[in-house]
C-alpha cells in the first residue's frame, strides 16, 4: 500500500510538471516584438512609393502620377496563441500626398494633389519550434499572407480575385489575408521567366498598374494593365534576372482619381511576395 502511494505521488508530481500552464502574454511579447523587427515581411506598404521617381506616363493622354513621401502610424498587432501555433494580424496606416502631373486638351501642364490615407493589412502564422529558454522563446515566423492596401478616403473599387500564370505553375487567388504562403517556399519564377497577372475587379471605370523592382533606373518601375473589359485587367512582365526576395504591388484605381482633379483618392492594392530561383 505505501508503495502505491509513492508511485501515485510521483505520477501526480510528473504531471504538474508536464501540465505546466503555458505562459501566453510572454509567448504573444515574443511574437510582437519578432513582428516588429522584422523590416522585411511586416514593413508592406507603398513605401517604395515615397520618391519623385515612382510615376507612369498614360497612352492616352499626358499624365503622370506618383506618391510623395509617407508617414506611417504604429502598426496594431494583434496575436492569437493556440498552443505551440500562433495566428498574426498587422495592420497601419500610410499618410502622404498623391501628386497628378496632367495636360488637358487644350490647356498647359497642371499639377494636381491629393491627400492619400490608407490602411494597410497583413497575416501570417508563428510557430514554436523551440523552449521557454530559448531566444525569442523558440517562436519562428512559418508563414505570411499577401498584403492589402485600402484608401481611407473613399473606396469604391475592388480587386476581387488575382490569378497569377507562368510556364511552370498558376494560382488563382480570392483571400489575400488567408491565402499563406510558406516562408522557405514562397511562390516562385525562374529567372526572366514570363509572368502575366490578371486581375478580376468591380472597376468598369478603373485603371490598374503592376508595380514591382528592376535593377536599373528608375529601379522601381509601373506599369500599366490592359483592360479587357467587364473590370478586367490583364498586364504580362518577365521576373528580375537576379534570384532574391521579391515583391509586387497590384495597383487598382479609380479612373476619376487620376483625370480628375476633385475626385479624391480611391485605391485598393494587393501586395504579393515571391521568389526568382533557378529551377529546381
């Protein structure tokens, strides 16, 4: 008899060690703070926007457009911990200007500026690979969402759905925020391999740019989308040459926001992070 209670003592003791109540605001702390010094999955945003060099002249008229330099708010980051699994939401908003360089018929060069404001969102998925002890608590980012950018101002258009096809692979993509894509494989292209982007919106009056990074000047560079009517878009690019991290924004505007000097700005964004690597 006393050598079952030992043995129920000591079972009891093993589970008051292995049932130790997981510490979730250390946990959720360690999340934030990888969240916040990470520059490079958590800084979306037109940011690479903010220089004189960003514009895009129009076929049809003379236009030019570009995004001043932004401020940003301090990002809200939520984190929702199950277990050794935690579910990230990031969010802020940019603030600056959206400069119109434009020649109506019969008229001389004009120069129109409108107040940009917009909330930008991104999620991704933390998981724990390692011990209490460990740096950062054994948290490691796994996987990350497209980005979305919404001006604040007024928002009439939609990207909807983005289908993305090249000579390997296709994906058809309806929820940016839980469309997740692994950190070690992200979506990929070979070197100069052709990409083309269709993009199903509910702008029937809208313009659509592709905007993404090249190694030469102006760097980063936009282009337009052909319409193709019934608020599709469809614009086809080769990926950069040099296999890295790469990014690229969706831009879908309103068409009153660039031809017209007193619509205000009226945006919706996808922002899409991938990789140029050789084929495997």
């Amino acid at each position: 008899m006393q050598k079952v209670a030992v043995v129920l003592m000591a079972l009891i003791a093993i589970g008051v060690i292995t049932c130790k109540k997981q510490d979730v605001a250390a946990d959720r702390a360690a999340i934030i703070a990888l969240v916040e010094k990470d520059t490079v999955h958590f800084s979306i945003s037109t940011s690479h926007d903010s220089t004189s060099g960003g514009y895009f002249l129009a076929a049809d008229t003379l236009v030019l457009w570009w995004r001043g330099p932004q401020t940003h708010d301090t990002a809200i980051i939520t984190v929702e911990v199950v277990g050794d699994s935690a579910w990230v939401s990031w969010s802020r908003h940019n603030f600056g200007d959206f400069y119109i360089l434009a020649k109506p018929p019969d008229t001389s060069l004009v120069l129109w500026s409108k107040r940009l404001v917009e909330t930008v969102r991104l999620c991704a998925v933390f998981k724990k690979e390692g011990r209490d002890s460990d740096t950062d608590r054994g948290w490691r980012l796994k996987k990350i969402s497209l980005g979305t950018g919404v001006s604040d101002s007024v928002n009439t258009v939609r990207i909807d759905s983005v289908r993305i096809r090249s000579s390997l692979r296709e994906i058809l993509i309806t929820s940016p925020l839980t469309t997740l894509f692994p950190i070690d494989s992200l979506f990929s292209f070979t070197p100069g391999e052709e990409v083309t982007v269709t993009l199903y919106t509910n702008a029937t009056e809208g313009v659509a740019f592709l905007h993404t990074f090249i190694l030469a000047w102006p760097f980063y560079v936009r282009v337009p989308f052909n319409y193709q009517g019934d608020g599709v878009f469809q614009g086809t690019w080769r990926a950069q040459l040099v296999p890295s991290f790469r990014f690229a924004i969706f831009d879908l505007l309103s068409r009153s926001t660039i031809y017209s000097p007193d619509a205000p700005y009226d945006f919706n964004g996808w922002l899409f992070c991938y990789q140029v690597k050789t084929a495997d």
